[in-house]
C-alpha cells in the first residue's frame, strides 16, 4: 500500500512542470510591457498551479532579465493570494532653482512634482542652501513642478516634459513685511500675545507669538491677508484689517481691550464661607493673589483663564488645584485641618491645674509667600488638658507657661491633613527661688575733706600756716 506524502513534498515532473510555467508567465509579463512601457505587468502566483519550491523566484529571475533597462524599479509584492511582481514605468530626474522677487536664493522651500501620466502620484523635496532641488524617480511624462515657501506663499510651472524638466527655475512674487505690536488701552505692550494673520477662504492662516515687548513680523505675499487678530489672556480678541500693501513693509499696531474679571469664593469643607482667605492663580512672575472678603469672595484678572488655583487658610488645610478653564463662578474649596491634644503635667506627674500654650514656631506643608500662619497664637488651659483645633497641615512647636514653672517647648509636631495628634506629654518643672542678697553700701566721701593744702603740695598732717601779720602803720 502506497503511504501518503508529507505535506509540502513534490516530486521532480512536478517541479519541471512548475519551470515550465514560469518561463512561459516571464515570457507574457515580457509582453506585456513590451505593449505599453509606461504601464505596469502584473505577475499573480496562486496557490495550487505551481507550488514547487524557489518558483516565485525561479520566475522573478527571468522577468528581471527578460526586462533588461526598460525600467528602473520592479516591486515583489506578497498578499494573501500569491505573489505578485510589479513592474513600474520608467524614471527620470527633475531639478532647478527657486528665486525671489530680488533674485536672492530661498532656501527651505518645500517643492513637489505632479505627474499628469499618474495622477494622485506626487514627488516631493526641499531646495537647498542656495535654492537648488533634485527630485528624483519621476515618472515620464507631463508633470507640474510647485514650490511653497511660508512667507512667500506657491508659484508653480508650466507644464513641463519630465525627462527635459533639468534647469527648472521657480520665481517667487514680491513679498512685504507685516509688522507692529500688541498693546493694551494704556499703550503697555503685552508680552507673549498671539497673533494670527488671516486670508481668504481657502488661504491657510499663519499665527506668531509677540516677544516680550509686544512686537511682531511677518513676511507675506501682498494680498495673501486680509487681517490680523491679536488675543492674549485677560483680554478680548481684536482684528485689524489690512489696508494697501504700497511699500515694502506695512505697520499695524493692535490694542486689546481687557477682559472682564473673573469672580469666585472660597469655602470651608462644611460649604461656609472663608473670610481672609489667600487665593492665588498662574506662577512665576503671571501669579495673581488675592483675599477673600468678610463673605468669602474675591476677584481675580482675566488673564488667569487657563492657570491653576488654589487657596490658603491658618485654620485650613491648602484648596487642591484645579484648573480656570471658563468665565463661571469660581468656587474653591479647602480641606479640613487637624489638632494637637496633649497634657501638662509637674515632675510628680500631676496635672498642672492653669497652663497656657502658644505656637511658638510652625512650618508649612505647602510653602506659600504671604501665607498667613497661626504663629504666637496663645490660650490658656486648665487641669493639665490641651488641645489645638483648626490646624494647617505643617510642623508645630509649642510652647507652655505655668506660674511658678520653666516655660517648656514641645518636640516638634507634624499635623496632617483632617489628622488628629494626640498622647502629647509635656512636663513643667519648678523654678529655683532666689532670695534676695541684701545690698551693699559704700560709704561717701565727706564733703570738704581737702584742703587748699593739699592742693598746693602740703601735707594735711603740717600745722597750717600762721596768717599773715598785718601791715604796720
């Protein structure tokens, strides 16, 4: 009894059928671009008809030699039905340079080649340093040769033939400076404003960012725009129409109104409002602050549209932030603080019957310039309890004072957010008495204890002088 072949043997007669077939499909491909060298000759292996192995390659050897120099690039291509050789028309090269109005090379210029023998086919690249481009592969036949520049806008040829297309040059048209600055209703420039330059339908619009004093360029094609919209935060978009374009540069300044400001509360974790509340909006040299009112609003620039927000509050833990995204009713709202509970006790671990405590220190667990801070806040305890409520999250040093005691400070305390610290243990020692010494007295110094003697040279022991005899007679 015969045994089956394994899957994939064959035998010789079939693989001599199967180079049979493939000279004789070669020999059709041949004919077929022989027929039109501009088309393309498809060769389909299909599963079933020549299966034998190295067919699919047996058969792209010979119809790469069967086509010798007819054309430049031949493609192998598998699917999901075979394989499939795909031989494309012939190729030559376009080339040229790309001017402006003065004759001056434009480099960077984007250039595309479209070819009217293959539609939808298009060949790009981009001019060189002085303004030259090669593009290569292109199909024979009719094409057209574009270039684009950002400032100077398109210009296309003629239609040329591809394999004489080798000095092509492209001129620009005249183009025209576009400039001014963005300023505000006082005359300030506004740093960083947008401004984009609009066209007509149809004419993709350019947008430039002003420097930091407000000041903006473009070149143009005359006429490519009609307009110029200046926008920047906190103010409303203005447009400026374009007039003529006579001269080689055009001047238009554009002034933004500000924008309305925007308004908001803060409130606490309950939903009351927050008096004396610090809000603060963007960073760096755009931030914006501002306090909360007796009913807890405020206001804050327009500028601050697409900054972050947050809110800061002695007794509160730090808003989170979040994002100014539109003109609605801003409503921040802080997290709950924590406390500190404790005892005061005497070295015999006896309650301290009257204490008071003060926050000698704290340190935030969000830094923030301005933020107010509980800081030397005092209160006066009884029966050796304490506790602190409404505690910003941060580190805390407190301080005790008893009559009769050595003030005491505590360890430092980290309070988190809506955390409670307990079991706070502080003892208070008794101060030494110092009686008081009694003062001593130096005796003074009688008046009048020197004499004129002395004040002479003589001694104070020598009998003094007897007086002088008076004058006889």
């Amino acid at each position: 009894m015969p045994q089956p072949k394994p899957f994939g043997a064959r035998s010789r007669a079939g693989d001599a059928r199967a180079e049979q077939g493939a000279s004789r499909i070669g020999a059709a491909v041949v004919a077929v671009i022989s027929t039109s060298i501009l088309g393309s000759a498809m060769l389909l292996a299909r599963p079933g008809h020549a299966t034998s192995d190295g067919f699919v390659n047996r058969a792209w050897g010979r119809l790469q030699k069967s086509l010798g120099s007819a054309t430049r690039s031949v493609a192998l291509v598998p699917d999901s039905q075979g394989s499939m050789a795909k031989a494309m028309a012939a190729r030559t090269i376009v080339s040229g340079r790309i001017f402006d109005a003065e004759g001056n090379a434009v480099a960077g210029s984007a250039v595309r080649v479209r070819s009217d023998a293959q539609p939808g086919w298009d060949w790009v690249a981009s001019s060189g340093s002085d303004g030259s481009f090669r593009v290569e592969g292109v199909t024979l036949g009719k094409v057209h040769v574009e270039a684009h520049d950002i400032d100077a806008g398109s210009v296309e040829s003629a239609v040329l033939e591809a394999d004489q297309a080798r000095q092509v040059v492209l001129v620009f048209g005249r183009t025209v400076e576009v400039a001014g600055a963005v300023l505000d209703e006082r005359g300030a420039p506004v740093a960083r404003a947008t401004v984009k330059y609009a066209g007509r339908l149809g004419t993709p619009d350019r947008i430039v960012v002003a420097d930091e004093d407000g000041r903006f360029t473009l070149r143009s094609a005359p006429r490519r725009f009609e307009r110029i919209i200046g926008w920047a935060p906190g103010f409303e978009a203005t447009a400026v129409q374009l007039g003529d374009f006579a001269g080689a540069a055009v001047r238009h300044d554009v002034r933004l109104r500000a924008s309305r400001p925007l308004t908001g509360s803060v409130v606490a974790p309950s939903g009351e409002p927050v008096a004396f509340a610090r809000v603060s909006a963007c960073a760096g040299h755009d931030i914006e602050v501002a306090t909360t009112d007796a009913s807890g609003a405020f206001e804050l620039p327009a500028t601050v549209v697409g900054c972050w927000i947050t809110a800061h509050h002695a007794r509160f833990a730090a808003a989170r932030q979040t994002r100014i995204g539109d003109r609605r009713e801003i409503v921040v709202r802080l997290g709950a603080g924590g406390a500190i509970e404790g005892r005061a006790v005497d070295e015999r671990g006896k309650p301290v019957g009257l204490f008071s405590v003060t926050i000698a220190s704290f340190e935030p667990e969000e830094s923030a310039s301005g933020m107010p801070t509980r800081a030397g806040e005092m209160g006066e305890h009884l029966r050796g309890a304490f506790r602190l409520d409404d505690l910003a999250p941060g580190t805390y040093v407190l301080r005790l004072k008893a009559e009769g005691k050595v003030d005491t400070d505590s360890p430092p305390i980290e309070v988190g957010k809506n955390r409670v610290v307990r079991g706070a243990r502080l003892v208070l020692t008794a101060a030494e008495v110092v009686e008081d010494a009694p003062l001593e007295i130096e005796p003074e110094t009688a008046e009048g204890t020197e004499t004129a003697s002395k004040s002479t040279g003589e001694s104070a022991d020598q009998p003094a002088a007897p007086e002088a005899a008076q004058a006889s007679e």
